[in-house]
C-alpha cells in the first residue's frame, strides 16, 4: 500500500512538473508570437515609409519636368532668351498632343534659322518630328509638333544655325505627361474602417498654373474595379477639391482613390491619390506606385 501511495505521489508530482513546463512553453510562445507580431507591424511601417518616400521624390521628379517646360528666361550664357511649349489641340486617335513651340534668341540674328527636333528614347532614341521653325519681323521663331502624349521619355531640342556656326539647346526632357495642362501640385487621403464599409475621404491641389479643368470627381477602386464615383467639391483655397464617399471592403481588399478631371482640350486624368489594404480590424496606408496619371482620350 506503502508503495502505491509512493508511485501515486512521484506520478502527481510528475504531472505537476509537466503541466508547470507546458504553461511555462505556452507563455514564452505567446511571447514570441506577440514579438513577431510587433515586428510584422514594424516591417509594414517601412515598407510605407519607404513608398512614401517614394512617392515625394517622384512628385519632385515631375514637378523639375514641369518647371522646364513653362516659359522661362535662360541663363546668360543660354542660346535662348525665352521659349514657351504650349499645347495647343489633341488627336485622340493617334493619342498624340500638338504643341506649339516659341522661342527668341538671346542675340537676335537676322540670317538665324531655327529646327526643332523630338526624339523618343534613351541611348537608342528615335526622332519622332524634325520641324523648320518660321521667324516672324520680331525676331520670334514659331511652329507646331506633334508628341505622343504616353511615351515616357521624350526630348525635344533645337538647333540655330547663324553664320558658320551651329548651336542646340534642349527644351525639354521627361515625361510627355509634363506638357499636358494638368497636373497635381499636392494630394492627400484619410480612412475608416466601419462595419464592412470604408470610409474615404480625399483632397487634392491643382498646379498652380494649371489650365481650367472641368468634371471633377473622385473614384473608388476595389481590387482594380471601380466601385463608386464621387462628386468633387471645391476647396477654400483655389484649385483644391475635396470629397468624401464609401465603398464596401472586406480583409484582403485593396482600395484605391484617384481624382478624376479633364483639360479644356477634351483630354480626361485620373491621378492617383492614396491606397489602402483592407485588414481585420483597420486599413493600412499606402501609396500608388505611381504619380503619372491615367489619360483618358475622348
């Protein structure tokens, strides 16, 4: 009996000891497993931090592009005194933009003579247009050529010819979309998550010398489909516009706002505005992986 009260103890103690480990196990599991979930979090963080970053320096990307296609007076040493690229009509079934060009030198020849020149491409770039510009009494050289409004990399230079001596300047190069009348000089979007429904509201600024736009409105994307289109108000200051409206999510979701608007030639733009990934319980942030617009031809 002796013995059986022995092995009932030490088995006793020997579950106690187990069940001790086990909790012990158990604890430093959840430990790990609330670690790990820190650091997902964490990684998330970056990994918007880094679009973020992103996303800024490809604003100021496009902005330089823009800068360097308004009229501007050149550095003294320039060939050009000033020089405007205008667009001036559309032709939707060749997506291409037709420019107008103006220029004067910084010393006025009267035996000048002018080319422009758009080129496609890096290394191995095409030329697209070779143009002979008209020299007006004034001393002001004109003429018109057509870009493909969606190459992403585009030149165009001109080449002086006074006396013996050849000389080009390069007026623009980037982005055909940094010709065109619009563009965004900010953006910004806020969400909640509501009962199966997020809540988006989105504000975006106009460039300031942007041409007068028309239809304004902002689109709901879930996973890539166009769920709902909101009316844009217009802001306090000029060229703002705001909007709010909600779409049904669910975890797994990705949401996308873009605001929508089209230029006084008939040319429609959806900018990307803000993304967000649909969790269980919130929305993560995020920003489009790009800045350039969607253009949408009549």
């Amino acid at each position: 009996m002796k013995k059986q009260n022995i092995w009932l103890w030490a088995l006793t103690a020997a579950v106690v000891l187990l069940a001790a480990a086990l909790a012990e196990t158990q604890g430093q599991l959840g430990e790990l497993q609330t670690a790990y979930s820190a650091l997902q979090q964490a990684v998330g963080e970056l990994r918007l931090d880094l679009k973020s970053t992103q996303n800024r320096l490809q604003e100021q990307e496009e902005a330089l592009e823009r800068a360097a296609a308004q009229t501007a007076p050149q550095p003294e040493e320039s060939l050009l005194e000033r020089y405007e690229l205008t667009p001036l009509r559309l032709d939707a079934a060749a997506h291409q933009v037709e420019l107008g060009v103006s220029l004067t030198l910084t010393t006025p020849d009267q035996s000048a003579e002018a080319t422009l020149n758009v080129y496609q491409g890096g290394a191995e770039r095409k030329r697209l247009a070779q143009v002979e510009l008209t020299r007006s009494g004034d001393g002001i050289f004109s003429g018109q050529a057509a870009v493909p409004a969606d190459s992403t990399s585009l030149q165009i230079l001109v080449t002086v010819r006074t006396g013996g001596d050849t000389a080009t300047e390069r007026l623009y190069e980037g982005r055909a979309t940094g010709l065109l009348p619009m563009a965004l000089s900010s953006r910004s979007g806020e969400a909640a998550l509501q009962e199966g429904e997020a809540r988006i509201t989105a504000a975006v600024r106009l460039r300031e010398k942007a041409a007068a736009a028309s239809e304004q409105t902002f689109r709901l994307y879930r996973n890539g489909q166009l769920e709902e289109t909101i009316s844009a108000a217009s802001g306090q200051e000029s060229g703002t516009w705001e909007g709010t409206g909600t779409v049904s999510c669910a975890a797994g979701d990705q949401l996308e706002v873009r605001f929508f608007c089209v230029d006084g030639l008939g040319l429609g733009y959806e900018f990307p505005v803000r993304t967000w990934t649909v969790k269980e319980d919130r929305l993560a942030p995020g920003w489009p992986v790009t800045n350039t617009p969607v253009l949408v031809w009549p």
